[in-house]
C-alpha cells in the first residue's frame, strides 16, 4: 500500500487534538480509622506531530488514548493527588516529555469537594458531597384536607470502608465478584410525608423537621454496617420514623455508584495496598435501590415514581 504524506488535494490539516476524556479517579488514603478522599474528572488532551495519522491513518505517533486513561489512574497511585493543580502537572510533564511526538498536553480537571459526616463513633469515613443537596416538598389541599410531602435530590454519599456484598443468587451469567470491604456510594432521592393534615393540629416546625431528618438519615447512613444498599436504605428510613413523631412515611431512591479498584498490575503497581487505593468511579449502568419505609398502621401514600412528586 503506498503511504501519501499529503493529499494530493487543496486541503491542509489545521489545529487538531487527541486523547481521553472525563476519566473518572477516586483515590483514598487511609491514615489508620480516618480515611482521605479525592476524587477528581480527569481530561487529557495531546497535541503534536499528528499530520502523518489524519492524512494516512499510519499511528505511528499516536499514544493511544487507553494509554493515557491508564497513565492516570497509574499516577493517582504511584503519585498520590495532593491536589488537583499539582496533579495536573505531573500528568502533562509526563505526556510531554516521555513521547517525542507530543509537543503539547492539556489536563483539565474537576474536583468534586467531599465533607466529613460526623458520628458519634471514632471511625472516620464516611462523606456527604459538598454542594449538596436540592431540598424539596409538595403541599395538596382539596378544601378540607392537607398533604405535605418533602425531601430531598442529588445528596451524594459515601463510605470508604464497612460495606460488604456477598452471599448472593448466582447463575451462569453471574460474574459479579462477592465484595467484603467495598466502597458503598450513592445520590439520595427522598421524600416523607408528615402525619399533620389538618391545620387545627399542631404544625410541625418545617425548618427544623427537615434538618433533623436529614440528619438522621446521614447518620445511619454512617453509622451502618452495610451488607446490601437495600439494609442501609431501611436504617435510613427507619431512623427518621423513630426519631421524628411528625413523619409517618419515607420513600427513597438510590442508585449504587459503583467503584471499581483499576488493575494496576499490567503496570508493576499493587492496587488496594494498606496505604490505600484506586478506584474508577462509574455512572452507568448503576443498580437503583428503591423502597417505602412506614411507621406501623400508616398507609403508603407517596408515589414510587419520585420523578412524579
């Protein structure tokens, strides 16, 4: 096959670029009971001597993108991610000057900002996303009788330790590996309905009814052993009823985010290790836990389509 350098036409390449985009690394350090997290949407971008692949298709230059998705998860290893910015760095250094082809490498990041959930116990890994979450509620009134219905979307949670999957039905298209130290992740959609109906009774103090449950929700979140999402999910719901008179029924819908350990062994480096390790964080498909949680007697008024609420 004769390789042309340049089209025999009046056609010229102009600016151009390669790489991958938004790999998802979430890194954590483990210093005893309390856990580090970062966790970051990673962008690399190469620019160089990449005439020769556009015109003929010959990769002779060309790292390949997978190569640079591994680079990065690789480093968050090897090196750690002190920050983003000093991340960022290691990362276009590396591209730049490794690959004679490549003049020029664009890392662009985002950090997604984690906070501590405080408990009452010294282990110390368990984060709610900051930027949080949108609070919501619904009010119906037909002339005679109220319905109030609140909640929240979009409160992203994590533990790094003290969740375990395994133990489950397994057929011959089961490939899913029992899990007994994972990180359990997750983005609460919520809702409950309150008992008050009627504006003769009592009506609750909305501002601190919605702290207290979201409270209680995050604390159970923190504070249980997990076996299954579907366990944790009942102690979130079960948790409100028991601490919260003013609040009949609860429904949540959660997604498991999954994390994944990266095999990092193709590359000399042992994930998982005492100091920490490397996950990638995946979107979808997710599994979609949801369910009712009702205080004893109470029927289930809430849809189990929240999108609907």
């Amino acid at each position: 096959m004769t390789v042309h350098s340049r089209p025999a036409r009046p056609v010229v390449l102009g600016q151009n670029q390669y790489g991958k985009a938004e790999n998802r690394v979430v890194r954590i350090t483990r210093d005893g009971a309390t856990h580090h997290i970062k966790d970051l949407n990673v962008s690399v971008a190469l620019s160089g001597d990449m005439d020769e692949v556009h015109y003929s298709g010959s990769n002779a230059s060309v790292l390949p993108t997978d190569t640079t998705k591994n680079t990065v998860y690789a480093f968050a290893k090897e090196h750690g991610i002190e920050s983003a910015e000093q991340f960022g760095i290691h990362l276009a250094r590396h591209f730049v000057t490794s690959q004679e082809p490549i003049h020029r490498a664009r890392i662009r990041i985002e950090e997604y900002a984690w906070e501590r959930i405080e408990t009452s116990d010294e282990p110390r890994h368990s984060f709610v996303r900051k930027g949080q979450e949108t609070r919501l509620t619904q009010v119906t009134y037909d002339g005679e009788r109220w319905e109030v219905v609140s909640g929240l979307k979009d409160l992203t949670v994590l533990n790094s330790t003290n969740s375990e999957f395994w133990g489950y039905v397994k057929d011959k298209y089961t490939t899913l590996k029992e899990a007994y130290d994972r990180i359990l992740a997750t983005s609460v959609s919520g809702r409950w309905r309150f008992g008050w109906s009627d504006d003769a009774q009592q009506m609750p103090d909305w501002e601190t009814s919605y702290e207290q449950a979201r409270t209680h929700m995050l604390r159970a979140f923190a504070e249980t052993y997990s076996l299954s999402l579907q366990q944790t999910l009942y102690q979130m719901g079960a948790r409100i009823i028991e601490n919260r008179d003013e609040i009949d029924e609860v429904r949540f819908s959660l997604p498991n985010s999954h994390h994944f350990l990266v095999d990092l062994e193709p590359f000399g480096l042992k994930n998982d290790t005492p100091d920490g390790a490397v996950y990638f964080a995946a979107d979808r498909p997710y599994g979609l836990i949801e369910a009712t949680v009702l205080r004893d007697g109470c029927e289930p008024r809430i849809p189990v389509d929240l999108t609907n609420l």
